[in-house]
C-alpha cells in the first residue's frame, strides 16, 4: 500500500499541488492522479553543452490543480510515460515546443502528436513578435518571473529550492494562457493555423540532428563537402560530443580543400583535429 500523498508531497503553491516525483512509489502515483485528465502543461530542463545527444533533467507537467516536476536522472522505466505522452486523448501545451520535442524524443523516444504552443499562437496574434515565455506570461497573467535560473546547473543534485520555484513557475500559466488565447483564435479563426504549425515544430524536434543541420546548409555544399559534414555528425553522435568537438565550423572548408596529394595532408589534419584518434578516423574514411 502507499504512503499518504500528505506524507510524501508536502508542497502547497499558488493553490496548486506539487509533486516532485523522485522515486518509483512517486511515480505511480503521478499516473494516479493524471490518469483521467487530458489536457497537460508541459516544459523540460536539460542540459546540452558538451553532449551530442542532450541530457534530460526534469518534466515538468501541469494539470488545472497540481504541478509535477519527475526527476528523469532519478527515474527508470519510462514506458508508462510514453504511453502517456503518445495517447491520442491527451492534449499538451508547451511554450517553443520544438526543444522539448527534440528532447523528450532523443532521450525518451517520445514524439508528440497532439500539442499546442503558445508561442506560435502569440506570434500569430501579434504581428509575428516572437515572444518570450515570461513576456507572455506577463502580458496574460501579469506575473514578472525570475528566470535566473534559465542557465543553472540542471544536472546537479539535490536541485535547488530556486530552480524547483523556477521549474514550477515554467509550467504553472501555460493552460491559462492556453485558454485565453483559444478563445481569440477561435473568433480570429486562426486556431488551426495554429494548430498546423505546432504538429510541425514538433515533428521537426522529431528529425535527426544530422539531417535537420545538413538542410541549413547543402545547398552551399558540394558532394565532398556533405559527406565530411555527415562524418563529423556520425563521430559526434558516436562519441556523444558536439559537433564543433570534432572539429569547429571555421575549419571545415580548410579539410573539404584537403586533398591526399598535398604535401603537408597528414600533419594538417592532426593539426585540425588535435586529436591523433579522431584524426585517423578522418584520414582512414577519406583517403
């Protein structure tokens, strides 16, 4: 039997229920209480500076009453949860969804199909501004939020009682805003401009970072050059480094004009890569 929810969620905010969700006891009852709603706030914190693929923190999941942060480096067997996140009569609500996206399907094979984002909502409204989530925020709810948290250490454990404020506050007005801005779209008839351009950005989340990055720039690219670019995405996501890890942009058309042939070939590349072992890798796959 489990324990009270008193006894494990002690958190009362803005009359909203928080649950940080830490364990497997917690876990179960956050599909508990989300089990017959369908309609969900939804925002996440990671941390993707020296990885390839980004390194998931925290969901955070918002419902009308309760507000659930799951630590994902605390958490394992996320099956339930992308049942949940892929069921038809659910329905998500995100600001910029395309990083969430992009993230909650590299890390945890979760492609959203039924969201909305308030930002390509609000741009739409506004004369294509693109706005912040906090100026959104404060434009509908009139609420300035601290976002000083934006860039802190999200991999670091215990969190901080600052960024559990601020990963709450990130999650907290996304479904008021959402209903104020349906009912404007509804008589503007936008709502499924909307609609069309939020499936969109989160299908693009969806794509391979390989291709997404190789469409910004082939057209500039002979078939040399595309395939010394897809080589530093193949060593980056085999290493899990970012790309400019591998070698950075600058340098990129110095190694296409590379040709075997030229005096100095080998010891240019070492010098390119600093690295004898990726080095090789480079002159085995293009020699």
């Amino acid at each position: 039997m489990l324990p009270s929810l008193k006894k494990l969620f002690p958190f009362i905010r803005k009359n909203k229920t928080f649950y940080l969700i830490d364990n497997v006891k917690k876990l179960e009852i956050f599909y508990q209480e989300i089990y017959d709603k369908n309609l969900f706030g939804v925002d996440t914190e990671f941390d993707w500076r020296e990885t390839y693929i980004p390194n998931l923190s925290i969901i955070q999941i918002c419902s009308n009453n309760k507000i659930f942060i799951l630590d994902i480096m605390k958490l394992g067997g996320f099956e339930k949860l992308r049942s949940f996140f892929m069921n038809e009569k659910n329905f998500f609500i995100f600001h910029s969804l395309r990083s969430d996206s992009t993230v909650l399907s590299k890390c945890l094979g979760i492609k959203i199909k039924n969201c909305f984002d308030i930002q390509i909502a609000e741009k739409l409204l506004k004369n294509n501004e693109i706005k912040s989530y906090s100026k959104i925020v404060y434009d509908y709810i009139g609420l300035e939020l601290d976002k000083s948290q934006t860039n802190s250490d999200w991999l670091k454990r215990p969190l901080s009682n600052d960024q559990i404020k601020y990963a709450q506050e990130d999650v907290d007005y996304l479904l008021d805003i959402y209903k104020i801005q349906l009912k404007i779209l509804k008589k503007k008839k936008l709502l499924k401009n909307v609609m069309n351009l939020s499936i969109k950005e989160s299908k693009l989340g969806q794509e391979p970072f390989k291709k997404l990055r190789l469409d910004r720039v082939k057209r500039k690219l002979s078939y040399r050059d595309k395939e010394i670019f897809l080589w530093r995405e193949e060593v980056a996501e085999e290493e899990n480094i970012p790309p400019s890890f591998v070698f950075r942009d600058k340098t990129f058309k110095k190694l296409c004009n590379l040709k075997e042939s030229d005096k100095d070939f080998k010891s240019t590349i070492m010098k390119i890569f600093g690295d004898s072992y990726i080095a090789e890798k480079f002159i085995k796959r293009f020699t």
